[in-house]
C-alpha cells in the first residue's frame, strides 16, 4: 500500500473513461490456506471479484525476494503462470518497476514488461489491447504488435544465446522487436497525472502519509546506487505544482504527514521556497512536514527545525562507508568532517539520536574500512559529549550495516558480491568492535542478500530455479521467517544451477551481460568509465557541477537535463 | 473549546477495524470533513479523541461512543452527513451530544452473540440458571478461575436461522467480561465447540441498567 508508484498508475487507470482497477496484494501464507482451502481465487478487494475475471493483471517489481510471490498470486487466481500457457487476450501478465532494470528472471511468466515510468505508455498499452480485443486478433499478433510500442518487452519474442561453456552471449529479437528497448519517461513532471484522492487504508500500514514526489532522477551518481543510474534524467517538478497537490492531497485523505519524497530531496532546488509554502498551512492543521533523509553535506538545522514545528522526528545519514578511501570508491561525496558538524549541529539544538546507514562486501573494501564504522559511531559520541545542550538526556547512535548486493544498471554490474561466509565473517568482526556504549550496531543475516544477489543479475536459466522454487513452497523469500533456503538450495540443484555463477564471478568488460537489450538511458560507456575510476579511487562529481555525458539527456529529446 | 459526544455505529466489514486503528480513521475522517479536533498540549500532541468502550476486533456495534474537542465555535452546518461521508463504509455516525457523563458509569453491555453449535436454546437456559459457571479466564496477572454469573444479567436464547442467538448483558467497564467467555462456558458445560461465532454491541447501560449516554 505504500509504494508510491502503485499510487499514481490507480489513480491515473481509474481515471480514463473505459478503465476500471483495482488492487490485490500478495495474501499472507495463512489467508493463502484459507483460500485454498475454500477454493475461492485471490480476489481484487475493491469488488472482491476473482483475479481471474480481470484483462490484464500488472505487477510491480521492487524487490527480487518476491518473484516467487509473483507466481503463487497468478496461481492462487487460477491463472497458469507460465506465460506460454495463457492463450488468447485474457489474463495479460504485466510487470514494471525497479526490477525490470533485468526482468530475465521472470521471461517466462510475464507477457510484457514495461520499462520505466509508466504514465503514458501503460495507457498507449491499453489501446492497443482494446483494439486487439474489439478485432479479436491472436496473443501473438498482440504482443508483436506491443512490441514496437517503446518501453514494451516482450521476453517472448527473444532468444537468449549461450556459449559452450553456459556463458551467455547475446540476445535476438524475433517479429519486428526493437534490439534494445528504450525505458520510458514523463518529460513535463508539472503535467503528468498525480492524484488527487490516494486510498487511505483504515489499517496501519507502513509509510502511510501523503508521498509528495519533488523529483525523479538524483544528481549523485553513487556507484552502488540502481536508483540513482536508472531513474535519469533529474527532473523537477515546481514548488507551485508541489504545494498544490500537497495541499490537496492532505485535505482529500485527511493525512497528518507530508513527506517531501525523491531520491535526495535535499537536492531539490527550490526546496525552501516549497517549503515557505507548506509549512503555514501545515502547522495550523497539525500535519507535519519530512523528509526521509538527508545529505549529511547538505544538513540545514533551521530546516530541520521549520520541518519539526508539528513534530520531532529522528535524523538519519547515510554514510554508507567508514573511510574516506572507500567512500570516494563509491562515490558518495560524504566527508567525515560533514557529518560531524551535522550532527553537533543537531545535537546542539537538542537532537539525541542518530541513525547512521552503511553497506559491507563493497568492491575493495578491507578491515579498516569496517573499523571506519566504529571509527564513526565513537566520533559521533565524541561530538555529542561536545555539542550537547543536555547531556543528561543521554544519546543514541544506531549503526545499520546492510549487505552490499551488485546491481544491474550500475557502474557496479560487473563486481562479485561477497560469499555468505565473507560477509558472516565481516559480520563477527564489526560484533566486535561495535560495542561501543551509546551505539547500537544492526545487521541482517547475509543469505536473503545473497539470494537477491543471485536474481539481481540472472539470466532467464533462473525461471526455471523460480518455478521449482515456487512448486516446492516458497514464497515472501524477503521475510527472514518464510525464507526456505532449503527448498531454495534444492531447486537450484534439481535446475543444475550455480548460485556463485551469478552472484559471486566477476564479469569482465567483454561479457555479454543478459540485461543489456535494456537500456535505461545511461550508456555502457559511462558505467564503464565509471567502474574504472571507482577501482582508481576516483570519486566523480555531481551532475550539476559537471554533466558527465552519462546519455540520459537523449531520453529528453532534445530536452534539457536538471532545468 | 467544548468536548463533544458522538454515537456510532461499526459493522460489516469495519468490524475487523482495531481499535488503535479506528482513533486514526475518525482523526483521518475529521481531518477530511474540515471539523477542527483540539490537540492535546505537550511535546506530542495528539487529537483529543477518547472511544469510550473499546471494541474487541471483529466485533459489531450500533452503540458506539467516541469523546472529541471541538477547536471551533460550534459545529459546521450538515455535520453528520459531512462526517459519514468522510468515514468508511461500515462505520456511520447517528448521533452527536455534549458529552457530560463520565465514561467510568458504564457498567453493562448488551451483546447478541449468534452462534452455531451442536445444543438447544433450552439447554442453554438451563445452562445459565445454575449457580455457578466456572471458566478459566485470562487476565493480566495469569489464569484465573472465575465464576461468569455474577458478571450477566438476563441471559436469553432462542432459535435463529441455522442457529440460536443470544441476547446478554455483561459486566463492561471497571470490572469487565468478554463476551466470548460465554460461548467459553457454554463450550465447556455442554462438551460443544461452536463452529460460526458473531458478536454485536446493542446498548450500553449504567449500574441500574439505564441507558448510558
């Protein structure tokens, strides 16, 4: 219910005249008993109609921990989950979202993925499917004919090419489909569609306020980041736009928080003009204003102080790395000293937690990198005992430390990840040396990351995994308490698949990689280059101190990037 | 400021609305309807919204009681039809009061309690003219062995569709039973186990079984 994305295509399908959506999430597995025990389909909850009766069925993919969950739905429905199987028009499987940057893993179940944002070409989509349906043509004229609409993947109408050893070395198109597909933008973020009314669940759900989306694409370039590389260009959206539909979204749901939601809002630009414009009408209705994190080189007390007129909130940093060495590799233009000073800065003006966010197993990472974290949750300490207005109070510094897992679309696409016994092992270490007093160190067992890692950069041989997987019962593989990596480890034996072969080898430039007949608008070159410098400890600038030619601009036609 | 009195109703689907959860849904719901709630004072403020007998989830009721500030002069014109039309299905405002009597007055709740289940109306009423139903009962403190007699008032039961509805009045408040523990009793006496249980809040009462407003 929370993601944002899910939002805006709802309210935009629900407001075209022939459309009617509705919304199905994945039933936890004791609803799932319960359904199949009374062999009722997964229904849709605004009609409680059965799956089953609707055209086209969409998911969006924002996590490679719930492919299986993708299969069990369609079964629940009754609807075969191999796409090969689904004859004629009804049952359309569409799928977008962050994970089709490489949707392989799920060609065989999934009749048309659609590559980025998704406005305008799920209704062109749509169109197309209506005059399919009035002339009653065949799924195979449909999906050629979808094909050429840009941003529309049909897997099935590629051949995938391996080599004799199993390497994959390319990709053919077949009836007339593109060779590359071309992700899909809005250009004009102040014209499209952003509803008025989101569904306002009556139970708690996470992230549940108003989501104000200021800006899509982020200026950093952080080499880890698939976000930062596959959501170009950065476009903006005005503070007149902005303040409009949070004023109206706020009165239509009733809502006590806005968040200022983007990949780094405190890149905005007009960020305090937005803000001048907010935060009246919000304090005399008692809603509250955020923003889900921010730069610590970018930190401003006073906004931190306008934004908590309603209320409190903790600050997070994210300095993902413990030294300077490692976080120019990285590219997360981040200094020590810039976090010191943020956080004295909060501190001296009453602040008492800190959450600091880092990743372990990044390329070139040594001890003294991890001994870094700890380096810095002392130093924050230290800056506290300084900088505080009231020591009695006592402070509270958590250090997150999550699994680095290499991305397809991102400078880091050809790294091994670190086994599960490294990272375990680094783990141990860090246990070590994070007892601090004052700090509380978190981490996540590495085996979901490494499962993520596995399907992050797989080729389609990992349908086959899924599917196994998925027979076998396993599903919401992203839950520590329903993972089976038992069942897991079994499929990938039955299938004759390697987990290391694809998340643990390094891909050499000259690789073929599987999801490269996806393009999201930033050239190989440029990851590339990127890859290099990381290895020559080369931190890049940020887009507006440099454009460094990545190529999203083209997606622009003629357009201009950051205006 | 003045502290007002609302009566609702919550069924159907609402039912499976908890209780932390529908503060949040009528806070959302005023917020929509445009009606000022006070706010209480301190470091987090919170909208004054008090529901005075709180509901077991999944439960249904005609006679719920929600206490709100009013940070307003007086109410808007078409204040109800404002509100319902800003709660959700299920959940339907028929009234509103200055509030003037303290909550700890309740002292009774009228369920019906529809049930399915392998006994008669009339074993019931044998049932519960005995002198004592012991059942164990949980409570904060652990098990506890608890006679239920003493805590209802006028117990009747009769036939209804496929099974027998009962009408009952329990201890609410301070000194409470849930109405569960009926069906409890009725399980453990007769060696039954019910297979469709649903609950409904009818009235709330004071100590002299008047009706609490």
């Amino acid at each position: 219910m929370s993601h944002l994305g899910m939002k805006i295509l709802y309210g935009l399908y629900n407001s075209i005249d022939y459309c009617w959506c509705e919304r199905c999430f994945a039933p936890w597995p004791d609803m799932e008993e319960e359904l199949r025990a009374a062999h009722l389909p997964l229904y849709a909850l605004e009609s409680g109609d059965g799956l089953d009766a609707f055209d086209i069925i969409a998911f969006t993919l924002q996590y490679e921990l719930s492919f299986t969950n993708v299969l069990n739905m369609l079964d629940l429905a009754g609807i075969p989950v191999r796409a090969a199987e689904r004859e004629g028009l009804r049952h359309l499987v569409i799928a977008g979202g962050c994970c089709t940057a490489n949707p392989e893993p799920l060609a065989d179940f999934v009749d048309v993925f659609v590559i980025g944002e998704g406005e305008e070409v799920s209704l062109e989509l749509f169109d197309l499917y209506r005059t399919a349906k009035r002339e009653n043509w065949d799924k195979h004229r449909f999906l050629a004919a979808a094909a050429q609409i840009g941003g529309c993947y049909v897997p099935a109408l590629y051949t995938p090419h391996y080599d004799k050893d199993g390497n994959f070395t390319g990709i053919t198109p077949s009836d007339g489909a593109p060779a590359r597909i071309v992700k899909r933008i809005v250009k004009d973020l102040d014209k499209a569609y952003y509803p008025d009314c989101p569904v306002v669940p009556s139970t708690e759900v996470v992230h549940d306020r108003v989501m104000l989306e200021v800006m899509r694409g982020c200026i950093r370039g952080c080499r880890f980041c698939q976000a930062g590389h596959t959501f170009r260009p950065i476009r903006e959206k005005s503070p007149e736009t902005l303040i409009r539909q949070g004023i109206t979204q706020a009165e239509n749901t009733g809502y006590d928080e806005i968040s200022l939601t983007s990949l780094s809002t405190t890149d905005y630009r007009k960020l305090d003009e937005l803000c001048d414009g907010l935060i009246d009408w919000c304090a005399k209705r008692h809603i509250s204003l955020a923003l889900p994190s921010q730069r610590a080189d970018k930190f401003s007390v006073e906004l931190a102080q306008r934004l908590e007129k309603v209320r409190r909130t903790g600050l997070t940093f994210a300095p993902e790395a413990g030294t300077q060495r490692l976080r120019d590799v990285i590219n997360k233009n981040i200094r020590e000293e810039d976090l010191y000073n943020a956080c004295g800065l909060a501190f001296a003006n009453g602040w008492n937690s800190v959450k600091l966010y880092y990743m372990m197993g990044l390329p070139t990472e040594t001890l003294e990198d991890l001994d870094g974290i700890a380096k810095i949750a002392r130093g924050v300490v230290d800056v506290w005992r300084k900088t505080s207005d009231n020591r009695a109070r006592g402070v509270r510094v958590t250090a997150s430390v999550a699994c680095f897992v290499p991305k397809p679309g991102t400078p880091f696409q050809w790294e091994p990840m670190d086994t599960v016994e490294q990272l375990r092992e680094k783990q141990e270490y860090m246990k070590g040396i994070m007892r601090i007093k004052n700090v509380d160190f978190n981490w996540h067992d590495p085996i979901t990351s490494h499962l993520e890692g596995v399907f992050a950069r797989g080729d389609r041989r990992l349908c086959a995994v899924i599917y196994d997987a998925w027979r076998r019962g396993c599903r919401f593989d992203g839950w520590d308490d329903q993972l089976r990596m038992d069942l897991w480890q079994e499929a990938f034996e039955a299938c004759g698949v390697d987990m290391a072969y694809y998340a643990n080898r390094a891909r050499s430039f000259d690789e073929a990689l599987p999801w490269e007949h996806i393009y999201n608008g930033v050239t190989r070159e440029h990851l590339m280059m990127e890859n290099l410098r990381a290895h020559s400890g080369l931190a890049s600038e940020d887009c507006r101190a440099g454009c460094a030619g990545c190529g999203a601009l083209e997606l622009l036609e003629g357009g201009i990037c950051d205006v | 400021m003045s502290e007002l009195r609302l009566l609702f109703e919550k069924r159907g689907t609402a039912r499976y609305i908890s209780h932390l959860d529908l503060m949040q849904v009528f806070r959302r719901a005023f917020a929509r309807a445009d009606v000022p709630l006070g706010f209480s004072k301190g470091f987090h403020p919170h909208p004054a919204i008090t529901i005075l007998l709180p509901l077991s989830t999944g439960f249904e009721s005609v006679c719920e009681l929600l206490d709100f500030e009013l940070d307003a002069p007086r109410l808007p014109d078409n204040f109800l039809y404002k509100l319902n039309r800003a709660l959700p299905a299920g959940i339907c405002v028929t009234g509103v009061s200055e509030s003037h009597t303290p909550a700890r007055l309740i002292r009774y709740a009228a369920y019906e309690i529809y049930t399915e289940m392998d006994v008669t109306p009339e074993a019931l009423t044998e049932l519960f003219s005995r002198d004592a139903l012991v059942i164990t009962k949980r409570t904060k403190r652990g098990e506890s062995e608890t006679n239920i007699l003493p805590l209802l008032r006028g117990f009747r039961a009769e036939p209804q569709g496929d099974g027998i509805l009962i009408r009952v009045k329990v201890a609410a408040g301070n000194e409470s039973l849930n109405p569960e523990y009926v069906i409890a009793a009725i399980e453990k006496y007769c060696g039954v186990t019910a297979s469709y249980t649903s609950y409904l809040r009818r009235e709330v009462f004071t100590e002299d079984l008047q009706v609490f407003r």
